[in-house]
C-alpha cells in the first residue's frame, strides 16, 4: 500500500467522519408528514381551505424529499466513484466521501435528515394514495368538481375496491363543468402511462404514434429504474436481526445490509411492473415493450428498426420460436445480421449478475432471495394467444411467486360445532346459515351489566387512533376512531383511573372469548392471542349526508385480498400469522355499522351481521372470510377485536406482559413491588 495514500486516507476520513456540517439560513423544506397531520385536523375542523392549502403542501413535499433524495444520491455516486483497483482502505474513503456528500446535499435542501424522518403508517398512507379521499372531499366541499374530480380519480386508480369513492366519480362525470380530461390520474407513473397509451394507439392501427409512444415509455422505463435502485440506498429493514445486540463482523454486518439492497434493486423490476392498487406485476412487462416495437417497425417498413428490437427480445427469451423466425426473416429482407440494444444488454447483464450475488448473500443469512421469475412469457397460457399478435391479454397477472392464502388453520382439518364452554352462550348460525366456511355467530357471550362496564371502561381509557399509532381515522375520514389494548387498560387500573375491576373485566372477557372459538372451531392445538383491543368507532357529526362508503373497508385479516385477481396475496404487509379472528359486541343504539361477509370480489355480500351487546362473531382469518364494517352514520358503536394464531411464535407480546400482571394480582402481590411496569411508559 502507499504509505503517503495511507495518511492522507486516515487523516480525511477522520475528517469526513467528524466534521459538522457548515450551517445555512436557507428555508428548509417541512416535513410532509407534519402537513399531513395539519391538513387531518384542518378536516375534522371543517376549515376546507386548509385541508388543500396543507394536503397539497403535504403532497409537494413528499414527492421533493424523494426527488432529493434521488438527485444527491446519483450526483455523490459520480463525484466519489469507485476505481477498479482499490484496497480496503481506498474502499471506505469512497464510502465515507459519498456519506459525507450525500448528508451535505440533503441538508441543504431539506434540513437535518431527522427532522424528514416519518412513521411507517404515514409512508403508507401516501402509498395508498389516502391523501387524496381527504383532498376529493375537501375540495367537493369547495364547489370545486374538476379538482375534486382528479383527486377521486387518483385515488380510484390505487383503490379500486373502495365504493364510495366508485360512485363518487360516476357522480362526478354528470357534473356541469366536469370534462373527461379532468380524470387524471396525478400519481400516474410517466413509463406506464406511455406505455398504456402506445398500446391504445397500436391497437387502433396508429403504428407511427405507437412507435413513439412505445420509445418513450421505454425511456422513461429506465430512468424510473435508476431512480428506484438510488432510493434503495437509504436504510433496510435486518428481518430477524437485533442490530442493537448484533456481533457479527464488520465485513458480516457489510454483506448483510448490501445484499438488503441488492434485493430492494432486484425487486425494482416487480415494482416498476405493477400497477397502482394491483399486488402483481403486469406480464412479462419491459420484454413486451419490444416485442410491440418489432411488430410495429415492420409495419411502416423500418426493417432494421424491427430487427434490432426482435433481437433485444430475444435477450429476455431466447427460445422464443415466433420471435426467432421473425428475426430470420428481417436478416433476410435487410441483408445483414443485427445487433441488440446496448442498454437492454447491460440491463440484463446487471440483472443477472444481482441474481448470482443474492445466491450468495441468501446463504450468508438464511433467505431466498431469488425467487420468482419476473420475465416470465407465456405465464401458462395458449402462445397462440402471444402479444401483440393478439392484444387482448396485455394486462394479465402473472404472481412472482406460487403463495396462496392457505393458513395454518387451513392445514389442519376444518372443524366446527364444538363445545361453546360457557352455559350461556347461544349458537345462532353456523357456517352454513352465514354462507361461507369456518364461521359462527354467538349471542350471550357477555351479560349486560358487562356491556356497560366495559362501555365505560372504553370511554375513559380509548385514545384517537390508539392502537394504529395515532391515526385518528386509519379506515374512513367520516369516523373517529379509538382504541386500548389489555395492557394499557391494566396500567390506568393501576393508577386509579378506572375501577381494576373493570380493566380486569375486559382481559377476562377477551380470554372467554379465545376459549369459544378454540372449543367451536375444534382445534387441536391451543390459539394464542395475536392482538386483542378495545375499540369504538364514532360517526362524525355533518359529514354523514350522502354517506356510502365503509366504516372499515373489505379485506381478509392474513392476505391482501385482491379483487381483480380474485386471489388473496399470504405476503407482508399483510399479518400472514393470523388464523382466527373474532368480534364481541357491546352494543347495538347506533346506526348503521352492520358486520359484512363478501365474496373474494370485495362486492358480493354473503352474509350480514347486527352488532348487539354480548354478540360475537368468530372466523378463520384468511382469503376465504373478506369482511369489512358498514358506515356509522350515527351514534358510537364498541367492540372487543381479537385475532389469534396458532403460531406461539407470533403470540402478542402486551398479552404476555398483562398476563404477568393478572398472575401477580392473583397471587396477592403488592402493586410497585415486583411489577415491571412504569405507570409512564407509552404502551
């Protein structure tokens, strides 16, 4: 190694290492996720104008900090790159230069990067788009139709199954001073919206319009990849890693997170295949876009144009036979043999080679990595039926992987009708009455005196949002939502706040009911509870009027239901552990509020259910039992929400903590005295 390198390495990574940042007077961005939160509480306030003025702030700012984010990103990897010799040392000089580069150039634009850190739940909210059901409502209120028109629409796009916002654009579409061009989709991704309206234009025989249409979704194809592998650089996620007790090595810690983002760059070609609200990447999505080109070059008679872009086809499928005659045929007309396109060429080849370093990384941490197969051609079907000769298939679904939602209920023999445990307790249907298959209906399962305890009880513990980390409406924005675990109850017990009676009352009741629905369902191993809480859902006063959306919209509580796809996707974020789900009413002088069964279609109702004091309903919690909760239009309507797993792995961790309590209480212990609680924690 040279020995002066040497230093001047160590000296100037020092430096990079410990050097504050130069201070700077420019205006900082906000952080969307305190817009966000301005912009909610401006609607529950009904000031409509502030709800746009910080939603679209709030929409603005996310979408600079991800462009920031992206920019400094790219522009610190060409001013530090990496030689093609360098030893270990020269190594983390480029690392530590890009830190050092990339930390200066956002914090020039957006302030300290901790002040742009936002919860999991926001992040989420804007993925679905829910910004903007709160911006279609706001800006209806505002006699604003055309700009209400585009946020619905917008939102449509990524949520399909939703009703309300479905006949709210019907609604729309007959409103004076409404066009279609204000439909818009304002998330649009720009390689899919070209590409969508290439093929439009090559079904209607417009090949010229088609070819540039095809070239410029193709462009815009690979800058959204470059952008999504530079948004990859930011923190992983360690599955089944502490990092806090981590002792690997350094070079195990390196490899870990390196090949956490190789797989988040690898999966870049999922996410830039699939469609707003879809859980599938389109068919065989960048291929396709040339094997329209060839199609459409040889039609206005660009031969060498078709054979270039048959060729790069190839590149994906080699055996492809009909590609392969036509690439024969165009040699022939031309005179000469072709070349591929360079780019697709070096694409692939980093594609393959990301397959060949996550082998390696999945054995260093025990996952797979590699599976799926994202160029997947025919997917199983006719190839008589091949694009584009025959187009119309283009937008079929082909999974990555062969998931389906079978539960570990669903593995075990499916049983019902066994023993209700407690005298009281009535059956009023079974799974045949209710239409469908592990399901029943109780009454009795509380007293009334029970009820009404634990109505109070709910009254004096509930937090807005408590239970979905604050959010205030996580379902609709014309209820108020809130919420206490068992835990939590327990601790204001503790403290005074309620009657311990009462707080018991509920871990009691919540155990009462996991018995029932163990018993009933037959099951030969014991249900663990997976999340138990104390909910009320509220119907918020003037925003009742023309109501037809859900209180809690159609879903399966351990897949993401797929309505289009008719499938039920068993992957994260879904809470894949879940086996069995169950509802206990505590009253019924609300209205609306109905418990609902559908079909996989997110539409068909099979059965119906009116919440009463004591009543319960009990399921198996995966794609074969969608449900959701009809509107509250009136009144408050409380309920114990329980969902169990037969995995001791996943068993709730506050219940563990509750039942320490409830042993310590048994046993007489004297409170403060060893209990490992702090009347302050946030629980």
């Amino acid at each position: 190694m040279d020995g002066n390198f040497a230093r001047t390495a160590v000296f100037s990574l020092l430096l990079l290492t410990v050097a504050p940042l130069p201070s700077s007077t420019t205006a900082f961005l906000k952080p969307y996720d305190l817009l966000y939160n301005d912009a909610v509480q401006a609607f529950y306030n009904s000031d409509y104008e502030k709800v746009v003025l910080y939603m679209e702030g709030a929409l603005s700012s996310y979408t600079e900090v991800r462009h920031t984010r992206v920019r400094c990103r790219l522009r610190c990897q060409d001013q530090h790159p990496f030689m093609e010799k360098f030893t270990d040392l020269r190594f983390f000089d480029v690392v530590l230069r890009r830190a050092a580069c990339m930390n200066t150039c956002i914090e020039e634009k957006l302030g300290p990067q901790s002040v742009q850190k936002v919860s999991e739940d926001v992040v989420q909210d804007f993925h679905r788009r829910i910004p903007y059901n709160y911006l279609q409502l706001a800006y209806q209120k505002l006699k604003q139709p055309d700009k209400a028109a585009a946020a619905a629409h917008t939102y449509f796009q990524a949520n399909p199954e939703h009703v309300e916002m479905g006949q709210n654009l019907e609604q729309y579409k007959d409103l004076q001073g409404v066009k279609e061009e204000h439909f818009v989709d304002r998330e649009a991704r720009p390689h899919q919206r070209s590409f969508t309206a290439a093929v439009r234009l090559y079904d209607k025989g417009d090949y010229k319009g088609a070819i540039g249409l095809f070239e410029e979704a193709l462009e815009e194809y690979y800058k959204a990849d470059v952008e999504c592998r530079a948004l990859c650089q930011w923190p992983q996620r360690f599955e089944g890693h502490d990092h806090l007790r981590y002792r690997y090595s350094l070079h195990e810690l390196i490899s870990d997170h390196f090949t956490q983002v190789l797989h988040c760059e690898h999966e870049c070609v999922r996410d830039l295949a699939t469609r707003p609200g879809r859980l599938s990447p389109m068919e065989n999505y960048l291929p396709l876009h040339y094997d329209y080109l060839q199609f459409a070059y040889y039609r206005v008679g660009w031969l060498e144009e078709a054979l270039e872009c048959a060729l790069t086809y190839l590149l994906f499928h080699e055996e492809e036979e009909f590609v392969s005659e036509n690439v024969d045929y165009y040699k022939e007309e031309v005179g000469h043999d072709g070349k591929p396109r360079e780019r697709a060429a070096r694409y692939l080849r980093r594609h393959k080679q990301e397959l060949e370093l996550l082998l390696i990384g999945s054995k260093t941490m025990g996952v797979d990595f590699t599976e799926g197969n994202y160029w997947s051609s025919t997917g199983g079907r006719d190839d008589s039926n091949r694009i584009p000769s025959g187009t119309d298939g283009w937008m079929e679904y082909v999974p990555i992987s062969e998931k389906k939602n079978i539960t570990v209920a669903a593995q075990q023999q499916l049983k019902e009708g066994g023993p209700l445990v407690y005298d009281n307790v009535q059956l009023v249907q079974n799974s045949a009455a209710l239409n469908g298959t592990q399901r029943v209906l109780l009454d009795h399962v509380i007293s009334e005196e029970e009820c009404s305890d634990l109505r109070h009880l709910a009254h004096a513990v509930t937090m807005a949002g408590d239970g979905y980390r604050g959010r205030m409406s996580p379902h609709t924005p014309n209820e108020k939502f809130e919420g206490a675990t068992v835990l939590k109850t327990l601790q204001y017990g503790y403290e005074g706040r309620v009657p311990m009676r009462s707080a018991r009352l509920f871990y009691d009741i919540s155990e009462r009911a996991r018995r029932i629905t163990e018993s009933y369902f037959q099951l030969n191993s014991t249900l663990h509870f997976s999340y138990t809480h104390l909910v009320c859902r509220t119907a918020i006063t003037g925003q009742q009027d023309h109501r037809n959306d859900l209180s809690h919209p159609i879903h399966a509580d351990n897949c993401l239901l797929d309505p289009e796809a008719n499938e039920c996707w068993k992957e994260p974020p879904a809470y894949t552990y879940r086996d069995y789900s169950a509802l206990l009413y505590l009253n019924g002088d609300f209205e609306g509020g109905e418990f609902i069964f559908t079909e996989m279609d997110a539409k068909t109702v099979t059965a119906s259910v009116k919440p009463r004091c004591g009543r319960m309903v009990g399921f198996s919690s995966g794609g074969e039992n969608p449900h959701g909760v009809k509107a509250v239009t009136s009144g408050q309507r409380c309920a114990v929400a329980l969902w169990f797993t037969l995995d001791p792995l996943f068993r709730e961790l506050e219940r563990l903590q509750a039942d320490e309590v409830i042993q310590a209480l048994d046993t007489q212990a004297i409170w403060g005295q060893g209990l490992n609680i702090n009347p302050k924690d946030e629980l």
